[in-house]
C-alpha cells in the first residue's frame, strides 16, 4: 500500500511539473504569435513616379522585402510630392510621418551638413570604394552615429557609380566659362561650383527639364545617360560633357524611423537589411548596363558628347580639395566622418594605384 502512494504522489508531481512547463512555455508562444504580426509601411521618395534606377530600385526593394518576408511586411512606395516634396524625405521619416524613405543623403545637408559625406565627393571614391568603406572601413557605423539624434537609420540603398559632368548650353573652354553659370548642382559639387563664379540651382528631377529649357538655368548634371535619356535633357541642351568630376558615385540612402524599426522583430529587421543590400549591388549593375546604352542612342541623335579640358579638370581638383576641407572643418560632426574617411580613402587609393591603376591603362 505504501508502496502505491508513494508512485500515486509521484505521479500527480510529474503532472504538476508538466504542467508548470507548461504554462512556462506561454510567453515563448506569445513571441511565436508576435513574429507573426503584420505591418504596413509607407515609402516616400524623392524620385519621380517609376522613375528608371533610383525609383524603380525603391520600388524593388519594397517587393523584394514583401516577398521575403511572405507578406508580413507590405510597403507602400510613394513618388516625389505624392506624400511629400522630393527634399523633405528625411524630416518626413524622422518625424514618422512615413516608416521609412529613400533618398540621396546630400539633399538634407542643410540639416545634417555631415550626410554629404556618405553621398558623394567631387573627385573622391567611387562605388567600390565607398562601399567598401560603409560596410568594412567603419562608414556604416559613423553613419548611424550621424543619424540617430534625428531617430533616422540609415542604410545604403543604391549607387549610380561614375557620373557624367552634366549638359550645357554653352561650351565649357576655360575655367572662366564657368562665371554666372546657373546650373542644377547638389551637395559640395555644387559649392565647387559657387566658388568658381557659378550659381547652384537646387531643384528635384520632375522640374530640370522645363528649367533648362526655359533658360532657367544653363547647365544640369542629374545621374548619367540612362536618367538624362529618360528625362529628355538632350532636347534642352546642346553640349554633353564628361567625366562626372563632382560625383564619381552617389550612394543613395534607406532611411528607416527608429521606432518603427523597433517594433519589428529580428527576422523582419534582417531582411530589411538582406533587401538594402541587394538593391545597392542591383542598382549599379542596372546602372552600368544601361548608361552605355542610353549613351549609344544619343549619340545617335546628334548630341555632342565632350571631355572637359585638363586645365578646366585640374582647377576643379584644386577648388574641390579646399570644399571639402572647409565644409568638413565648419562642423564638428562632418569633420569627425571626414577624418576617418580620408584615412581610409587614403589607404584604398594607395591600393588602387599600385594595382587596379595599371591594369586599366594597360587593357586601354
């Protein structure tokens, strides 16, 4: 008998453990029903509805992350002026009116003077290189470190690789050529172009065709052939020239407000991640496939494609060095990025010149 109430009362403590694990395992269910949960987020951009590279690339991200994530996240995407104007995504994100945005960084610069220093450089890295930096020499962080007072995070999302100068209603001969230009310039390429005697003219891509021409302004640089084509600028301009001294690279910008981010779980945030990433490699490969196209079509269409001269080229060097400088010594935040930008720069450059450099000039 005693032997039957002692298994009996091991029994029914088995049962009490059970069901103590039981109700143990209760919050791992609630977070197996939250991983679940579903949201819907809103895009802005400062891009043109469809617009071929950058918006299309926006709009590739969101289907990419809906797709992985199996529908639990959807994003609308919103063109330029649908939700905002093209300029304001960034406070539109930091403000939470929209979860996130996708931008060039160099666009809010009056805001955070540092931003342009993960955009583009005139005469600086190009995507390779700048991606290299982002994702490997520290930039991300830097970035992030830049953004957070704002409750923005960013990711690179999107690169053109080298530019072209812009077009021109007037030959460009010498430096002198470039004294009352009113042209369509952003970030420190465009206070280049200030110090030179010109005057920037900063406006989104739905306003340059009828600006340049109506002689609102002379001359416009937007990404390269593939986007000029697009937009018709060589009906509004005569001369085509090149090399895209003032941005060898744009990187544009995820912006993701920080609350938003936080309420999403871990699998959703990596894919967020796994998405930016693929679209920053895709939109290059998009963006190097299509411009020598393009260029081969204008071509064809009588447009007078022109290398700027060397004096022109070696001015330009020499005024973007002291720019940068200046921008980045006027603010304590921009000259922390840009020292630690440089050092790394410095070394990539020394590795390019002793390797990639020659290769080039030998293939020819």
């Amino acid at each position: 008998m005693k032997r039957r109430q002692i298994i009996a009362a091991a029994g029914v403590g088995l049962a009490a453990t059970a069901l103590a694990a039981c109700k143990q395992e209760t919050p791992a269910a609630g977070g197996a029903e939250r991983s679940q949960e579903r949201f819907n987020w809103k895009m802005v951009t400062s891009w043109p509805k469809n617009f071929p590279g950058v918006g299309i690339g926006a709009e590739r991200f969101a289907k990419l992350v809906e797709q992985m994530s199996d529908g639990r996240l959807k994003i609308k995407v919103y063109a330029a002026g649908e939700l905002v104007p093209a300029l304001e995504v960034f406070d539109a994100v930091s403000r939470g009116t929209a979860e996130m945005g996708h931008g060039a960084p160099y666009y809010w610069k009056g805001k955070v003077p540092a931003a342009q220093f993960f955009c583009a450089l005139p005469f600086g890295p190009n995507a390779q290189e700048m991606n290299t930096w982002l994702h490997r020499g520290g930039g991300l962080e830097l970035w992030e470190e830049v953004y957070r007072p704002f409750g923005v995070l960013p990711m690179a999302c999107g690169a053109t690789g080298v530019q072209t100068a812009g077009w021109f209603n007037k030959e460009i001969n010498s430096v002198d050529d470039f004294k009352g230009l009113k042209m369509r310039t952003p970030g420190l390429g465009g206070e280049v172009l200030t110090k030179m005697g010109g005057t920037v003219v900063n406006m989104p891509a739905g306003e340059i065709f009828t600006a340049l021409q109506t002689g609102v302004i002379d001359a416009t640089e937007w990404i390269g052939p593939y986007n000029d084509l697009a937009l018709g600028l060589h009906k509004a301009a005569k001369y085509y020239y090149t090399p895209g001294w003032q941005e060898p690279n744009v990187t544009f910008e995820l912006d993701i407000n920080i609350k938003a981010w936080e309420t999403l779980p871990a699998d959703l945030q990596a894919i967020v991640r796994a998405a930016a990433r693929d679209v920053n490699g895709d939109m290059l490969d998009d963006y190097n496939a299509r411009n020598m196209d393009a260029l081969e079509t204008l071509k064809g269409e009588g447009v007078q494609v022109r290398r700027l001269p060397d004096t022109v080229l070696a001015r330009l060097k020499e005024v973007a060095a002291e720019v940068v400088e200046a921008s980045a010594a006027a603010d304590p935040v921009a000259a922390k990025v840009w020292a630690q930008q440089k050092a790394y720069l410095q070394r990539l450059y020394e590795y390019a010149e002793a390797n990639e450099k020659d290769i080039y000039n030998i293939r020819g």
